[in-house]
C-alpha cells in the first residue's frame, strides 16, 4: 500500500511494469522521499528536461523501485530558480545522478555534493548541453580544472591513483586510493570519462529508430537495453508482440545473461591466481557466441529486439543445436563450479574479500546481481513478472555473506537457472508473428521500460517529440547504484585486492556515463 497522498496523486503510467506516476511541489517531493525510503524502496534513476518551451519550467524525475511497482515523482521548477530538495540523506546514490543531472540541465540539488560529474571540462561551465537551446556542438572548456578528490591525512598514509588509462581494452575509470602500508583507508571514483551525449542524439531520431541506439549504450547489455527501450515505445500504444517474439526476446535476454557471468567467472579466477578457470569459462563463452553468430546472425545481439518483436527466426536447424548446447553448458560449469569448491587456494583468496554486509547494501541502495549476493533478494523476473517470466518461475539466486566468494556463487546459480529456463523457453516455442507494427506516437507521451538485464534493472524513460520523433529519452544502467559500493566493499582489503574486487561487479562505465 503507497501512503494516502501517493496513492491519491498516481495516476497510471505507460510502462511494461505496474508503474505510477505523481506530480509534486518541493515539500511533497521531498515527503515522497521519506515515504518510499521507509517503504524500502530503492531510488531507480534521476533525471531531468528542459520543458521552457511549453510552461517555462525545467522538470526533475525520480523513479523509484518497489517489490510490486515503479514510483515516479515528477517536480517542475522556474528556469531561474530550478533548485530541488537533494535525495542523498535517503539515497545516497542520488550523489552522482545530482550532479549529472546538473551538468546537463544546470538543476541543482539544494544539499550534496556540488562537484562536476559527467563535464570533465568537455564543455564551457555554465553551458547544459541538455538544454533546448544549446548548440549539439560545444567547444571543449578553455583550461582543465583538478578534480578536487576528497584526501585522507594521517602518519604513513598515502595515495595511489589508478587510470583512468588502464591495460588492455577497458574502460577509462579513475580510482584514487588512500593506503596505509597496503591496507585500504578510502577509494574515490572518478567516471565520466566515456560520457557520448547519448540523450541528446536521441532527439534527432525517430521512434522506431530509438532501439538501436538503445542496444549500443553498453555492449554487454545489448539485449537489455534494446527490449528496454521497445517496451517502453509499446506500452504507449499497448501494442502486444506474440506469444513467439516476446519468448524470443527471453530467449536473448538469458543467453545475454549467460555469456557475462561465463566471461565473468573466468576473469575472477584468473585474478585470483587460477588461470585454468579463465581459459575454460572463455571457451565456453565463445562458443555461445559463435552459436549466436550462426542462429542470429550476431555475437552480440545489437539489433534483435526490435519495436513491436524481433528481427529474425530461430531457424530450423537451430532447435537441436541449441538444446545440445544447453546440455553441454550444464555439465561444464557444474563441473567448473565442483573446481572452484574443491581448490583451497582459490576459496581462499575468495572469501571474506570484498565484504558488502547485508546493512551496508540496503543503506547504500544496492540492486541487482551485487545487491543479491549481499541478501536482497529483488529481482524483475520473480517481482513484477512480464511474459514469458510469469510462465517459467524464475527462481532468485541470493547470498548473504556479500564478499567474492558469494558473488561468484551467484553467477553460477543464476548462469544454471538461466540454462534451465532457455531449455524450457525452445521446448514450449509457441508461434506468432516476429514483429508487428507499433504506430507512431503523437507528442507529448510518457511511458517506461523496465527489463532485469544481467546487472540488475535496465530502465528506459521515453517521451515522444512532434512528427514521430523523441522529445526525451533517459536510459538508465544499474551500474550507477552499484559504482559506490566498491567503495566501501575495499575498505580495510589490501591493494592487490581492488582487481578482484573491482571485477566481482564487474560494472559498465559506458552504460553509467551515458
């Protein structure tokens, strides 16, 4: 039950998911942040637009996330006073999603931190690229500013900058160490650095284009973000893809699921000194995707979920060697899964590294795969099940202990769980067109998507533009809730263990910096 005046002010939203939304004055927005933080809610995303040209105001969102249903407080401001009540003493994630929101917009958040997030001199300060009337292409600032990075004073302590150039083909991250000895005293990120102006490009598309650019926000979560996007789209016509496209999209949706947390196991091993674990769970992975290179025509799925269904059939041959693959990755990683257990050296350097308590991922506001390793058992699949979920009882994969060890045992439940239901999604197959048309949407709509990719929930706010184009479109990676907590799962480990810490979540920079 939502307190009298959220219940009294909903009215409902668009959305794949049992969603509302209520329009607020700074004191209601900030009494529905007490509200939703005692209900247990997690703060979902922030964002904001720039709305001058229909009332002279600037609007901040903020979507909240309970077990049955999505929140979405809306607060419009005077362009020239557009100050907002801050969310941090309830949601500490709203810190960065604040001063995101700020770079963009120039909306600030009355409290928190007033460091720049996603500028990085990219731009002149005072210029919000998010705004309708700023130029699509800016001059970079005239001089670099230093990060003012919070220092940590003491006999013996000192600092270890890591990146934001790192080895290899990853993504720039800087993560300023404070040690003593090699002992963690604290860890401060910097991100923003593969900052795109995602949200800009997509005013300039038309809605039936918004899902490629969508699956291309991060690469491993293609699928994610792509069905994110067309749910959204769909659910303002409420159009309804078949029976056979919506299992398909499911179908996607686990093997994405499956080909991270196979990647993922084996570079954990690897940092943790057991380089068997990365050449096999590697194989394994690449085998997966050559299957989708031949059934679907790509390794990653970038453009098979498209609005109203999907791009292509299974084809005949594809049954049989999808169901032998399905076998053969069952006994492998139970067998891998059997090695982790059985190698003292490896559980080991596993357990107890990395700890999240339980109290520290509620107070911090962890979602997701991170979130269920350290026992919050919250997952879209099993709370607000869309088809074919509903049919197949996903069963939630959780842990308490919240260090390596226990997210590493989460990939392995969940990659098993995912298996079983890919077997059951192509043994109960049903038919159905692939796609069908979703109309253009006349201006002025507003609707949600809401998909559990493999980090956790993937949120797509869309709102539709004159002539079928998009006036705004937010897309939200669970990696901005999660980025912070690395930050207090270090804590008190030791320097060679950021690697395998930092690789336990293994988090987007691209989908978070946007």
């Amino acid at each position: 039950m939502l307190p009298d005046f959220l219940d009294t002010a909903s009215v409902p939203l668009p959305s794949n998911a049992s969603a509302c939304r209520v329009v607020a004055d700074a004191y209601h927005w900030s009494w529905a942040a007490d509200a939703l933080h005692v209900m247990g809610a997690n703060l979902l995303a922030l964002w904001g637009s720039d709305d001058r040209d229909r009332d002279q105001c600037l609007r901040i969102r903020a979507a909240y996330l309970l077990p049955d249903r999505v929140v979405v407080i809306e607060h419009a401001m005077p362009a020239e006073r557009a100050v907002y009540p801050s969310l941090t003493s309830r949601f500490p994630v709203a810190n960065r999603m604040q001063r995101a929101v700020h770079d963009l917009l120039g909306i600030r958040a009355d409290g928190g931190d007033t460091r720049a997030w996603l500028r990085h001199d990219g731009w002149p300060e005072g210029v919000y690229p998010l705004r309708r009337d700023a130029s699509s292409t800016q001059p970079c600032a005239a001089s670099s500013t230093p990060y003012p990075f919070v220092s940590v004073a003491g006999e013996g302590v000192h600092e270890v900058a890591v990146g934001p150039v790192h080895a290899g083909i990853i993504e720039p991250g800087r993560f300023h160490v404070s040690v003593v000895g090699e002992k963690v005293l604290r860890l401060e990120e910097r991100l923003g650095y593969t900052h795109k102006g995602v949200a800009k490009r997509f005013e300039a598309m038309a809605q039936g284009n918004g899902h490629r650019l969508a699956a291309r926000i991060s690469g491993d979560s293609t699928v994610a973000f792509s069905w994110a996007y067309c749910a959204a789209l769909e659910s303002l016509t409420t159009t309804r893809p078949s029976p056979r496209a919506t299992v398909l999209r499911a179908l996607a949706l686990e093997r994405e699921r499956i080909a991270n947390h196979l990647g993922d196991l084996g570079a954990i091993g690897n940092d943790a000194g057991l380089a068997f674990a990365l050449t096999q769970f590697s194989s394994l992975k690449e085998q997966l995707l050559r299957h989708n290179a031949a059934v679907f025509g790509q390794r990653y799925l970038f453009d098979f979920v498209v609005p109203g269904g999907v791009a292509c059939d299974l084809p005949v041959s594809a049954m049989p060697m999808l169901l032998g693959e399905i076998a053969a990755l069952q006994r492998a990683v139970r067998e891998l899964r059997a090695i982790f257990a059985m190698h003292q050296g490896l559980q080991d350097r596993l357990g107890g590294t990395g700890r999240l308590t339980p109290e520290q991922a509620r107070a911090l506001g962890a979602i997701g795969q991170a979130g269920r390793a350290s026992g919050i058992p919250r997952d879209l699949r099993v709370d607000q099940p869309s088809a074919p979920y509903d049919q197949l009882a996903p069963v939630v994969a959780t842990r308490s202990e919240g260090d390596v060890a226990a997210r590493v045992q989460v990939r392995f439940d969940e990659t098993l769980e995912s298996l079983r239901m890919c077997r059951q999604l192509l043994e109960t197959l049903p038919g159905g067109a692939l796609a069908i048309e979703v109309p253009a949407v006349t201006a002025g709509r507003f609707g949600l998507g809401l998909v559990e990719g493999w980090r956790g929930p993937v949120m797509v706010a869309l709102e539709t533009g004159p002539e079928g184009g998009i006036r705004r479109c937010h897309p939200h990676d669970p990696s901005w809730q999660n980025w912070p907590l690395i930050e207090v799962a270090i804590l008190s480990n030791i320097v060679p263990d950021f690697p395998l810490i930092n690789k336990s979540f293994n988090l987007s920079y691209s989908g978070h910096d946007g």
